[in-house]
C-alpha cells in the first residue's frame, strides 16, 4: 500500500499491473496438485493427472472471482439491516437515453473563427507568446509538485446553476493531464447530479453510497478502481448516483468513502451539494483547498460575498484556502465583473473569473480541444492555485 513519500511509485506500480496480486502464486513446469497440464525440462507438455476424487473437488471449489468483487449482502451486516441496498450488484445505467442523446447537437469551439483568427495574428506581432509559454511552463511545474498524502479539493455553490459542476470537471481534468499519479473526481451530489456527464461517461454502475460498503482497509487500488468508472489521463469517477430522483447520501458515508479513498490518489476533487446542505459543509471542513463557484451577476456576486463574510468568522485557514470561481454565462454580462471581482477579494478569498466560452454554455460533455484559450488558461490558473492552497493545508 501507499506509504511515506514513495507512495506514488507503489500507487503507479499496483496501477500499471507489474506486481503479483498479493497471494497469489506463479505455476512452475511440473503439475501439480490441481492437475493441469505442466512442462517437462524439455519443454514438451505433459498431460494432466488429475484423479477422481480431485476432479470431485474441483467441481465443488470455486475460486474467488477476480475483481471487481461484488458486495456480500446478509443480514447479519450493519448496513443491510438498515435495509439501504438489496443483496447484489448494482445494473449498469445509461446516463443520458439514447432517445435524448439524439436531440444533442454537434458540440461547438468556445469561441468563433474570426476571434481564433484575430488572437493568432495578435500573438504573432506581440511578444505575449514567450509571456504565455513561460507562465504555462510555471503553472505546469506547480501542478506536477508531488504530494506526500492524498488532497482533497472541495467544490460548492450557493445555488444551482452557478457552474459548480463545471468547474469541478476542469478541475479534475487539469489535475489528471499535467500529474502522472491517479486523480479521483467524486461526485457528491446525489440528487441528479451531472458530473458523469460533463466528463463524457456513458453508463454507471456502484455509486459513493454502493462503495461505502464495499471498501476495505486491506484492499488495493486495482480492486478500488474496479468500482470506478475509468477517464483519460489516468483518472477515475465515482458517481453519486444513477440519474435517480431520491437518491441520498449521509455525511457517515461520504466521510466512510473520503477516508478510505484518500490514500489511493493524489488529488481528489469533489463536487458537492449546494449549500447549506450538510453533506457540503462536512466536505468543505474536510477539504485542504475549497472552491466556490458563482454566477457573474449581480445577485450572485451578492450572495457569495454573504457566504465569504460568514467564513471570515472561521478559523483563518478556511477563507484563506478558499477560491471563488466567478462564471460568465453569456458573453456580454450585466456586472463589471473586475470589479465585482476586488469586493470578493477584500473579504480575504482569492478569486478567479472563468470567462464565457461557448462549448461550456452547451452543457454536454467536456472537450478541451474545443475550449477557447482564455477559457484553457484561466482553468489552468485556477487549478493551479487551489493545489498550491492545498499544499499548505495538512
């Protein structure tokens, strides 16, 4: 298992397969007790000599299935009795109905050809290229630094609507292009979230409640990411649900899951519930770096500085480590979001403005070839600075 500060080499070994699973044990050239066929020193095939009553027994002894493992359900365990999941594995869902898929158009870029056109030609003239790839190159070494124990990012809203979700699959996406280790996004936000579906993924299976009941101590990160739904860039999903109206997650199992997680993965974005849902505040608390996201518009730029202001009467620490992520929704918004940006920051948060890209207005799955520039840049920056947050939070 991870530990200490090699615990990204032993994270990358178990993931890539190079090691035996533990208790497990190679054949060698003879047959065995079991047996099958072997080698001779010759390298010529004997045939097996199984007898009967092995060939009974063999018939009776299963072995173990490899994992992914199904949950063994019984009454006599705490969380059947309390009647929350039938015995059994969860069915494979689709998350968007192929009767639904079919309404979508084709996904658009953020910004159109003449503006595309218009910024190279800028670029061209103007020194802003070496400016551009020199902050690049820093961002990318702070987001490659190596981290000791897993960070958790937190990521909420005040309100729906407010890119909460977008934010958090940027987030997630950054994190799993620039790092070589595994990145976890976790959705928890059961109620019909739609993390799973900005980040491109088809169909579900176990959700955060689901592997609350699965995970163990002694497990490896193989047989964890058998339960997760498997992205680009060597990240994992673990959904919140199956796209069911009713679906609920307590905060004993969001904080089962996190802590059991955490040691598998280096970073770990969570898109929460908005507040002031109790399962969100338990993450937010939990969290090394938190993230709240706001509508660039009047009435959300007024509610969020009423949240920051009820965080000043926290501990230092927890609007020191908060970013606010400010979300154009249309292109021409109805605020100077500059300034509306230096109020938020007066309260001691540090604030980012995502600006309006069309390919994120669409609402479909998340392509980042398709994202304007600024909108690339101004993720990176962001993602950037709420990892260095979080390093400074043990």
């Amino acid at each position: 298992m991870p530990n200490a500060d090699n615990w990204q080499s032993d994270v990358l070994r178990d993931l890539s397969g190079t090691a035996a699973p533990q208790g497990t044990t190679g054949t060698t050239g003879t047959t065995g007790t079991t047996g099958r066929p072997g080698t001779t020193d010759t390298g010529e095939r004997t045939a097996p000599t199984t007898t009967v009553a092995q060939a009974q027994a063999a018939a009776q002894v299963q072995a173990p299935p490899q994992i992914p493992r199904t949950p063994a359900y019984t009454e006599n365990t705490p969380h059947a009795a309390q009647g929350a999941r039938p015995f059994g594995a969860p069915d494979s869902r689709a998350v968007v109905e192929r009767e639904l898929a079919g309404a979508a158009r084709r996904p658009q870029r953020g910004e159109s050809l003449a503006v595309r056109a218009s910024r190279a030609l800028r670029r061209i003239v103007s020194s802003s290229a070496a400016r551009e790839a020199a902050e690049i190159t820093r961002t990318a070494e702070v987001l490659q630094r190596p981290v000791t124990t897993g960070r958790q990012i937190a990521v909420t809203s005040i309100r729906g609507g407010a890119g909460k979700t977008t934010v958090a699959a940027l987030l997630g996406t950054a994190y799993a292009h620039y790092r070589q280790d595994p990145v976890l996004l976790v959705e928890a936000d059961p109620a019909l979230g739609s993390l799973p579906l900005r980040l491109g993924v088809e169909t579900l299976r176990w959700t955060t409640a689901d592997l609350a009941d699965i995970v163990e101590p002694q497990m490896s990160l193989l047989d964890v990411t058998g339960y997760l739904v498997q992205l680009p860039d060597n990240a994992w999903l673990l959904p919140g649900s199956q796209g069911r109206i009713g679906a609920m997650l307590d905060t004993a199992t969001y904080e089962r899951v996190m802590v059991a997680l955490r040691r598998y993965f280096s970073v770990t974005v969570v898109d929460c519930e908005t507040l002031p849902a109790e399962v969100a505040r338990v993450a937010l608390s939990a969290s090394q770096a938190r993230v709240l996201t706001a509508p660039a518009t009047l009435d959300g730029v007024t509610s969020t500085y009423a949240v920051l202001q009820w965080l000043q009467g926290l501990p230092r620490h927890v609007i020191a480590g908060t970013v606010v992520v400010l979300s154009s929704t249309v292109a021409r918004p109805g605020i100077d979001v500059e300034a509306a940006a230096e109020r938020l920051r007066s309260t001691g948060a540090s604030v980012h403005v995502l600006p309006y890209d069309r390919h994120l207005a669409a609402g479909g799955a998340l392509r980042t070839e398709l994202l304007a520039r600024p909108t690339r840049l101004a993720a990176t920056r962001l993602a950037a600075e709420v990892f260095e947050l979080s390093q400074k939070r043990r």
